[in-house]
C-alpha cells in the first residue's frame, strides 16, 4: 500500500502543484524521476531532487521503523513500558508529602507543571529540584544535570547555593550513619562547587528567546548527556504581555508543548514548568486559574497547584495519569523547601534531623 | 428530474452510506457511474434492483470515478502507458499535447473532439474509456447487501466502565470514530486507559495506542488490570497485546496510521494480531499547532489524518476513539470541542467529559460524561463517571488533607 502525496512532509505549496499535476501517491513520485518530475510541475531539478530525497526517506523510515535519530524506540507493548518505569528513577524534592501525592516525585520523561501566585514558591521548588537531580544514585538520586531557563530573573545563586549546601550535608549525615564504600566514594565528587557547576543556566527575554532556546535545546542536550532536569521559569511571562493575536500565542504555545514533550522523552529527562495564576469569572463567581488559557491546560502531563489558605501553604495535584487528586501542607524553611524530609530509598531511623534551622557559617563556602 | 432514489454506496468510500436524488449532475456533480453494458451515462445496479434512467447529461457534466483507496492509485492518476490495454505511449503524448493529462480529462471530454484533434480512432477512444470507467469507478451495491455486511462485520466493544456503555448504546461500535473531548484532567486519558484494558482483557484482542502528550503510564493500566483478574498470567498477557506509539508530530501520526492499515492488509499476525481498536490520545496536540492563522494547510492536514482515521475504520473494522481538547464559545461560554466545524463531521460519537472546576473545594462535582453527537442516541444524554483510583467501579470521594 503506498503513501499518500497528502501525508508526506512537503511544502504546501509543492504539495498542492504534485496533486493538481495528477500525482498520488508517493510510488508515482519515486518512478517519475527527478527530471520528469521538475518538468512535470515546473520546478528547478534541485528542488525537485530535495522533495525525492525527503518522499525517499519517508517511504525507507516505513519499512525500516527507525524513530528519527532519537536513538530510542517508540513503539513497544505496554508490558515493555512497565518495566521501563519501574526501572525509572524519580527526582525527589526533599518533602516527603509532595513526593508522596507525585507518587514517588518528578517523574521523567513527562512534562511537570508547577502553577501558582506570587510568592508562593515555585522558583524555591524549582532550585531544588536542579539540586536533587545530582544526587548520586546510592543515595537516591538520578545522578544527572540540570539546565535552567529563566525569563523573570528570579534564580537567586545564593539561594541556590543555601540549597546545594544543605543537600550535601544531609548525604554526608547518611554516608556517616552507614559508612559504605559507595557513598563515601560519590561524596567525593558531590560537593557544592559540583553541584552550581552542573546546573546550566540560560536567560531569556522575550518569547523569541525562549522559543528559540527551547528549539535549540536537543542540539544542547545530545552534547551535554546527562541532563535529567529541564526546568522553565516563568513560562507565562514572556506571552503574556505584548501578544495582540491569541490565535498566534495558542499555536506558538501548542508548538512549543510538543518540542518539550519531544525533548522529555528522547533525552529522559524531566521537564518542569512554571506557570502564574489569573482569574477567571465563572457565572456568580471569580476564580484562579492557571494563566495561558484551555488549551495550554493539556500541554502539561501533570499539574501541581500551589495556593494559600490563610496563612498555610498548600499543594493540590489537579492533573496527574497515574495519581489520585490530593492536596498536602508545605512549608519553606530556609535550606530546604519543605516540612519534613525523608530520602525514599534509605530509611536512616535515628538519624537526627538535618540542622536547617540552624545556620552555620562553616557552611557557607563559595 | 427521476422519481424514484438510488441508494449509492460509494464502496470503500470512507463516509459509508449516502443517497443521491437522480437530478441531472447532483449537488457538486458527484454522479457515480458505471458502465458494464451499454451506453455509459445510465447507471445500472446490480442484483436486480430498478435502474433510473437520467437524462443526456449536459456537456459541462464532470465524472468523478473514485476507487476505494486500497485499489491503485485514485482518479486523478496520470494517464500512463500500460493504465488499460488499448492505451500506447504515442497515444498519451497525443492527448498530452491537447491537454488531456489524468483519467479525469479522459473521461471528461468528449470523444469526438478529441479523435479529431488527436487524429485517434473513435472506437479506440471508446473502448479506452469503457475500461478506466470500470478500473476506476465506484460499484453501487444494494441496501439489503450493505446492511448484511454491515451486520456481519461490525461488533461493539465494551468500555469497561457501565455508565459510559449505556452512553454509547452498548459500547464503542467498530467501523467508527468515536470523540472524547474535556478540558485538561477531565479524565479523557483514563477512560482510553479503562477501554484498552476492558478490550484487551476482556475481549483477548490487540489494542493500538498512539500517545501524542506523553500521558500513557503502563503502571496505571497495570493497576486497572490488577483490579479487574488476580491471575498475574492473563495480565501480563493482556498488557503485552496493547501496543504502545509514541508520536509527536502530525507526519509521524500519519506514518504510524499507514503502518497499521499496511500490517492488517497483509494480515501480520505477529505485531498487530486481531486488531479491535486503535486508541488515539490525543490528536490536538499534534494538529493545533498547525490551524489557525491565516494557513489553509492546517486544514488539508487535516482531513487528510481524518480521511486515513475513517479508512482505518471502515475497511479493518476497527473501533477509532481519539481525544479532543476543549475551547469556550465566545457567544454562550459553554465548552465545546476544539479544532473547530470541519472536525465536527470526522467522528460519529463525540463525548464530552467534564471533571470538577476548582479540585480543592469541598464537595465538588465527580466526572460527568454528556454526549454531544451521536446517531443512535439522543443527544443531551449525561451519565456521571465513575473514575477511581484502583477499582474502576467505585468511587472515592477526593477530600483534602487537613
């Protein structure tokens, strides 16, 4: 059975001249020729050549079944996926409660949406996911890097710094309750200077920019191997302000959605987004809803909701493919961002508590 | 204008079933034709049932012979050397130099004109268009045999969740397009996860999922199973005879599509084994970045993906759901199905799921499903889902956490 003309990537407008010149299928393109083809409809014989190769590739990824390059392929039984995600690790985020209602905490290969008001903490969360994505495997980690795109400007090094101190602090607390071969060996390498250094840092912006960086990203991350952690801040920001056609913002968005999905499962890695909040009125009410509209809704595979209920913090997960809707209490405190810890893999009973509320200027070191 | 009505089912054309009053030409000039005997414009169908004399057409009368799509080719096929047996190289570079080029201008034209300024026997000219009318032509067939066949080959697959059955009239028909539309956590990806395992366990048949939001997580269907049989055997089984794609991209989608409609006519029994439904989730994600704006070609891209959706459907007797997101109408603010009217003819059934508007208030609205088009039910219908978290027939309250 062959190809139709309709469903190869070709321009549209070569497109539109093969099927008014008769052409249907790609078999008849391939047996034309180059020649008779640019003859035919009326182009030079490089571009007619260019469409052979492109119709030729199409009709040779049929029969071969490769996925483009990626590596991985993307045809299997569900039996097959199972036991891949069983295998997958999870980056924590150092509350035990959220990593609970994630079901284990920011799954790779899936798009990750924190949605939320000012100041309710989502650049907190996001620094330290970059930083729980080093973790070494012994200690429950993934072991991997992170890039972090930031268009408001709210990535504080400092902060960020306070974050990676702490962590390493609560491996080197487990590696002396356990005194194993491996962990003494990982923190070796696991120290604060690694840590900053491994977090890719890029600003952007406008939406230009950001579209840009996100469609130059797979060139990045095939050098850069890694890297499990994509984290966008602020992804609201840049197309909220300036975009007078909607249409356009929905189709950039829409876009920019399936380059990230492409990117969370060709490199597995996880990609988290920030988004804001803004109100919507309903028949006899207002309510929040997270900005970008209906449609930017179903880009994200699961969406985190952090919000206020007077003074306390609180977390609902509203969209999730494998997890129930729940809502958990948080707090930030100021190393960690969470109430009570627990790493899932190592159940150090006895352990005290990681000092975060003290402050110990030895700490600081950078 | 003729009295009586010619049902003509355009066979292996994608849309089924439809009728044509035998005035002279139809709305668009879509007059099927088929010459076996006789003079070529009274179309005569088979088995015994009356034909319908129509008048001489008027010159300007178009043919469109239209084969099933999986003869060769179409009409539009460039008249070639070796097309019909009566058809030689010179005769072809003749008629190109008159502008005659595909079947169409071929069939179009007439004849006389054409022998005399391609200086071409008259006869051979006939007997040439006799055999591309019958190559490429459509083959009317009774209603009586439709329906047998029909009745033959469609089957109705249960969706593993009893409120949604009753919606759909007994389950998902196959030979189908069935819609799934909600706003984002509606529930749309559970429901295709709750039909791949009541099909694939239930029915012991393959189940096709073509993934396009990353949202197929093999742990939760794997849960479903676990809820429905204890025997870890029958639910390995069943995970293994659903095949998962993932594809992003709208070319991918179609090549993924191809792929399956070329493993079923070749009858592979390995990969796709007996292949009941062909689960797409979702299939606006890969098409509204192409709509919109001022770019028609959104649009043809469309269609096309429509047409290999019914294709797909009609001829390997497949049940097709895909999942839809959902826009506001800016006049009444009610939800309804996104990529707009000329998607509304692609599927026969659309559903529109809706969940809880703000999920941290008290006693919120479980999952409706309402149904939005249908051609067997009364449109209106609405069911509450029942969307659990392990057992997919009860359902838990979603309280928060003090």
């Amino acid at each position: 059975m062959q190809r139709d003309v309709g469903s190869l990537p070709l321009s549209p407008a070569l497109r539109a001249r093969l099927l008014a010149a008769g052409f249907q299928t790609a078999q008849e393109l391939l047996e034309t020729g180059p020649c008779g083809l640019s003859k035919e409809i009326g182009i030079s014989r490089e571009e007619a050549l260019e469409a052979l190769q492109v119709v030729r590739q199409e009709c040779a990824g049929d029969a071969a079944k490769t996925a483009g390059g990626s590596g991985s392929t993307r045809k299997c039984t569900a039996l097959e996926l199972l036991e891949e995600e069983q295998t997958q690790g999870f980056i924590i985020t150092f509350c035990s409660a959220l990593d609970n209602i994630l079901g284990g905490g920011v799954q790779l290969t899936k798009i990750t949406e924190i949605c939320g008001a000012p100041g309710v903490g989502k650049t907190q969360l996001c620094m330290q996911l970059a930083v729980d994505v080093q973790i070494p495997e012994c200690f429950g980690g993934v072991a991997g890097e992170a890039v972090f795109i930031d268009t408001e400007g709210s990535f504080m090094v400092d902060r960020a710094a306070d974050i990676a101190t702490a962590c390493v602090r609560h491996c080197q607390l487990i590696a002396e309750a356990h005194q194993e071969e491996d962990h003494l060996q990982a923190l070796e390498t696991f120290s604060l200077e690694s840590i900053l250094s491994h977090i890719y840092y890029f600003r952007c912006r406008d939406y230009i920019e950001l579209l840009a960086q996100v469609y130059l990203l797979p060139d990045f991350l095939s050098e850069h191997s890694k890297v499990r952690l994509v984290v966008i801040d602020g992804i609201a920001f840049p197309f909220r302000h300036d975009f007078e056609d909607l249409s356009l913002r929905t189709r950039l968005l829409n876009g920019l959605a399936q380059q990230l999905i492409i990117i969370a499962n060709d490199h597995k890695s996880a990609v988290v987004l920030t988004n804001q909040m803004t109100t919507r009125f309903g028949q006899n009410q207002s309510m929040l809803v997270p900005a970008l509209g209906e449609s930017w809704g179903h880009a994200a595979t699961v969406r985190l909701i952090f919000h206020w209920d007077n003074t306390q913090r609180l977390a609902t997960l509203y969209k999730s493919p494998s997890q129930k809707e729940s809502t958990i209490p948080y707090n930030i405190t100021t190393f960690h961002l969470l109430k009570s810890f627990k790493i899932i893999k190592l159940r150090a009973s006895g352990l005290p508590r990681c000092a975060a509320s003290t402050c110990h200027p030895k700490c600081r070191r950078y | 204008m003729a009295a009586g009505v010619v049902w003509v089912a355009l066979k292996g054309h994608p849309l089924g079933v439809t009728r044509h009053h035998c005035s002279v030409g139809g709305p668009m000039g879509m007059l099927r034709a088929v010459c076996p005997h006789g003079p070529p414009w009274y179309p005569r169908v088979r088995y015994g049932t009356p034909w319908v004399p129509i008048p001489s057409p008027h010159r300007s009368l178009r043919f469109h012979p239209r084969s099933a799509p999986s003869h060769s080719a179409g009409a539009m096929v460039v008249l070639r050397a070796g097309l019909c047996p009566g058809l030689t190289e010179e005769m072809i570079q003749l008629l190109r130099a008159n502008n005659i080029r595909t079947v169409v201008d071929f069939v179009s034209s007439d004849l006389e004109d054409v022998a005399q300024s391609c200086s071409l026997s008259y006869k051979a000219l006939v007997a040439v268009r006799r055999v591309l009318l019958a190559q490429f032509s459509a083959f009317p067939t009774n209603g009586a045999d439709l329906y047998e066949e029909l009745k033959s080959s469609t089957a109705i697959l249960p969706t593993g969740n009893p409120s949604l059955d009753q919606l759909l009239d007994a389950g998902l028909y196959t030979g189908e397009v069935t819609e799934l539309a909600g706003a984002p956590g509606s529930g749309k990806t559970q429901v295709c996860l709750s039909i791949a395992a009541s099909v694939s366990l239930g029915l012991r048949q393959h189940v096709f999922f073509l993934d396009s939001t990353g949202g197929f997580t093999a742990s939760r269907l794997y849960q479903m199973l676990q809820a429905r049989v204890e025997d870890k055997e029958e639910q390995l089984e069943a995970l293994q005879r659903v095949q998962v794609v993932r594809m992003f991209d709208i070319y991918e989608m179609l090549r993924a599509l191809h792929e399956v409609r070329d493993c079923l006519s070749q009858q592979v029994e390995s990969s796709a084994g007996p292949l009941k439904a062909v689960l797409i989730d979702s299939v606006s994600a890969v098409l509204s970045p192409l709509l919109g704006g001022r770019q028609s070609e959104g649009l043809a891209i469309m269609m096309q993906l429509a047409r290999e959706l019914k294709t797909l459907a009609k001829e390997f007797s497949v049940a097709v759901v895909v999942t839809n997101q959902v826009t506001r109408d800016s006049s009444t603010g009610a939800l309804k199905s996104a990529l707009g009217r000329s998607w509304s003819f692609v599927p026969s059934t659309r559903v529109l799921l809706q969940g809880r508007a703000v999920p941290w208030e008290e006693g919120a609205a479980p999952h409706t499903a309402c149904l939005a088009k249908s051609p067997r039910q009364p449109t209106g219908m609405q069911v509450q889902l029942d969307i659990g978290s392990d057992a997919v027939q009860e359902q838990r309250p979603v309280t928060p956490t003090p």
